[in-house]
C-alpha cells in the first residue's frame, strides 16, 4: 500500500485516508468532522497560490493549509469523484 500526503493529490484526484499525524485541536476538529481513516477524499482545487486547497468528503467541503494536509497520509484510489 503506497501512500502519500493529501498536499500531493492533484485537484480532481481521490483518496483514502490512511492516517492522520495531526496533534491537538487540529487533529480533534478534523476527526469530529468525519475524516478518519478509510474515509474517500476528493481534492476539488487550490487557491491561485497553491494553499490552501478544497476537499471534499462526507458531503461537505472543507479547505485545509498544505502545511496540514502534508500530514495526512492517504492511499491514492481510482480517480472516482466522491
């Protein structure tokens, strides 16, 4: 299983969440949103400078700092919108 971060997936690109190295409220805040392991991720864009980036599970979009994102761990899928 190759995994990469959730900063790397390109917009349009899905994924599963293999892990979260996030510590604190961060980590706290997400996981009560619902991004927990297995959970399918869809990048939808980035800002004109490149972070912070959208993303799309559960329903709800949320948009997330790379310097975050880079540490989420995610198994990249077929592609499938989620």
């Amino acid at each position: 299983m190759k995994t990469k971060s959730l900063a790397e997936l390109y917009a349009g690109e899905s994924a599963e969440i293999a892990g979260i190295e996030l510590q604190g409220p961060a980590a706290e805040r997400l996981r009560a949103l619902g991004l927990t392991d297995g959970t399918k991720v869809t990048k939808l864009r980035a800002a004109p400078s490149g972070d912070p980036a959208a993303y799309l599970f559960r329903g709800a979009v949320i948009a997330l700092r790379n310097a975050d994102a880079a540490k989420i761990a995610v198994v990249p899928g077929d592609g499938a919108r989620v």
